[in-house]
C-alpha cells in the first residue's frame, strides 16, 4: 500500500487506561474501517506549568504551527524545483534516514533536544526560532541563484529572443559592415510583413543614402535584419525617421516602426560576452547543487542539528499535549494517535472517534448553540476530541 500523504492526529481522554481506549479503538478501527491505518503518536509528559500559561501558548500554537508547516513544504518544493530543473526524478524525502511518513508514525521525542522539563513555552520558541532561522537561510539562498539565473534568462533572451532583443553578433559578419571616413552601415529590424515597404521606401528616409545598399542577413518569426548603408553624417537623421516611419501591417490596424539597432563588430567583446556566460552556468550549477544538498539536509539528514520535519513533529507533540489539557484537564490523562483515513472513510472514522469519547460529551460538541466553538487545533469543525490535520505533501 502506498504511503498516505494526509494524517490526523487526534487525541482521546482517558478515564481509566490509556491501553483499554488504544484495544477499544484498534478493535473498531479494524471492524469498521480496516483499510484505516492507525499507530500511536508518542507525546511525553511535558511541563504542565500554569493552566493561565497554557491558555497564553495556544493562542500561538495554530498560527506557530502554520508558520512551520509552510517552511517545511517550501523545502521540499524546492528540492522537487531544483530536481526537475537537472532532470532528475525526486524520490521519497527521508528524515534522519527513514521516509517521512515513518518518521511520523514512529515519531520519538528528542529528549536530548527538547528536554521534557523544560517550560513549554520555552520548548515552543525554540522550535519557532530555529525554524526561523531555517527559512531565512533559505531565502537568501534561493535569492542567490535565482540571481545567477536571473542572470542567465537575460543572456539567453538575449541569444534566442526576437530580432528586436537578441544579441547579434553571431548573425553579423565583418564583410556585413561598411565603416569609412564618411560611410557607416546601420542595422534595421524590420516587421516581416512590412519588408517590400522597407525595400521601396528606405533610401528616402534621408538624404545620402547609399542606393541598393540595403541586405537581408537574418530572418525569425517575427522580424526581419537588414543592413543598409548610408553617409554617417545623416545617421542620426536616419535613426530618428525610421522610428517614425510607420509601416500599415496587413490585416492589422496597428503601425509598426522599423528598428535600428546599434551594433559594433568586436570579437574581444563577443569572446568576453562568452566567458561570461560559462562562467554564469559554471556558477548556476554550482549554486544549484549548494542549495538542493542545503534543502535536503535542512528538510531531514541526519548530519544536521535542527531539521525542519523533526521541528515540525515536535511541535505537533507540544500541540496534542496543551490543547488534551486545555480539553480534558489535569492531570494529563488521554491517548494520542496517528490515523490516516482514506476520503470515503473519514466519516466512519470520525464516528467511532467520537464514540470512544462519550455520548454527553459528542453532543455539547455538536449542539446547535456551540456552532461558534472552532477546535483549538485550528480545524474547520469542532469535535468532542483534539483532532488536527497534517499534510505531509
């Protein structure tokens, strides 16, 4: 069966022990919706503190853990980017060696990281900041080589764009070129449609143009180069009519002007114009390759101390505890667990969650007058339990 991308987490009170809720609910689960994988979600016994402190942290918690889980998909959408971009297929994201989803199911609190006697508030701005500290790293990594290429779309627009954009010196020879004491040779990009205009009407743009002296070199799409020749002491006059001119296109009531692009013949240029762009590609990959072995060591190798997934995990666990307190009370007696349902059994699924919790507690849930009451987990509807969703993709 393949890995489920969506999870719950769902926490249930326990009156008497914990293990009689967990066989109660494997039992129904396997009865009713056996195609419903289910696993117990190990939250240790955190620092209760103050119920006032409890009440201050769940305000942040929902919008903390939004702030997280983004982090954690802007990485690993990065990678998929980065992956395309080298024509690799990405595979399954791992976390400190294991797929994702077995890390969650598996999940096991980091006492090393986390100490449990630590105030939870403590626990959850440590999470946050190292997050934090995680994505800012990453958008200045991504701001370096999306600069690179950057870079490197203008070069190559610039080499395989229009006539209107493109560098041309590969399309221009030295022999193309008349340049004298008095004679100069301009380039003309010219609308395709509009040729047969150009032909019969560019040795009158201005006095002193050289007749017949115009020549196709290149053609694409859209546009068509020409050279024409002319005394550089009407260039400029030149310049200025060209743009002016308007060519009627056919079947178009738009005016299309006649281009003139400055160009100088210069092999040193053109060799250092290709140096540069080695060089860009060079530092593309390079920054391609920095970034996509950040992202996976930042997302869940082992080799690195604060992992996105891993902070993500733990924060989940400070949420199921506050909010099974802030639900069933002290001292902390409830079950957390792991299911993920298919679509068509998230109903059946709900149904027998709500009955381990009790009749008289599901109908103050679902009571017409407690409409307003939004879980604190952030969820769309209200239950007689904690239940929070988790997208892992």
């Amino acid at each position: 069966m393949a890995a489920a991308s969506r999870y719950w987490i769902v926490s249930l009170p326990v009156h008497t022990s914990a293990t009689t809720v967990w066989n109660r609910l494997r039992e129904s689960i396997s009865k009713n919706s056996f195609d419903t994988p289910l696993y117990r979600f190990n939250v240790p016994d955190l620092r209760v503190g103050t119920l006032d402190s409890l009440l201050a942290i769940s305000d942040d918690l929902v919008k903390s853990n939004a702030f997280i889980e983004g982090v954690t998909h802007k990485i690993r959408r990065q990678i998929e980017e980065l992956e395309k971009a080298s024509g690799v297929e990405v595979g399954s994201l791992t976390v400190d060696g294991v797929p994702v989803d077995s890390y969650l199911t598996r999940f096991v609190w980091d006492e090393g990281k986390y100490p449990t006697m630590s105030p939870l508030r403590e626990t959850v701005d440590s999470i946050h900041v190292q997050v934090a500290k995680i994505e800012d790293d990453m958008k200045i990594r991504v701001a370096e080589y999306g600069n690179i290429r950057s870079q490197l779309n203008a070069i190559n627009r610039k080499q395989s764009g229009s006539l209107a954009v493109r560098d041309l010196s590969n399309l221009v020879n030295p022999e193309d070129i008349v340049t004298s004491e008095h004679l100069v040779t301009l380039l003309a990009v010219v609308p395709k449609y509009s040729q047969k205009d150009w032909l019969s009407s560019y040795e009158t743009l201005t006095s002193y143009v050289v007749p017949r002296s115009t020549k196709k070199l290149h053609e694409d799409n859209e546009y068509a180069l020409y050279t024409v020749t002319l005394f550089q002491k009407v260039a400029d006059n030149f310049r200025n009519n060209a743009r002016e001119k308007g060519f009627q296109a056919k079947f178009s009531f738009m005016f299309l002007v006649v281009q003139i692009r400055e160009f100088e013949h210069s092999p040193e240029a053109q060799a250092n114009r290709k140096e540069e762009l080695e060089k860009l590609m060079q530092d593309q990959d390079s920054k391609r390759s920095s970034l996509l072995q950040w992202c996976y060591a930042s997302y869940g190798e082992v080799a690195l101390i604060h992992k996105v997934f891993s902070s993500w995990m733990h924060f989940c666990a400070v949420r199921v505890f506050a909010e099974s307190i802030l639900r069933y009370g002290l001292p902390p007696m409830f079950l957390s667990v792991v299911l993920a349902p298919s679509t068509k059994s998230e109903k059946k699924v709900r149904s027998i969650l709500e009955e381990l919790c009790g009749n008289v507690n599901s109908s103050y849930w679902k009571s017409e007058d407690e409409v307003s009451i939004a879980g604190i987990g952030g969820e769309a509807e209200a239950y007689p339990y904690v239940s929070f969703t988790l997208n892992l993709v």
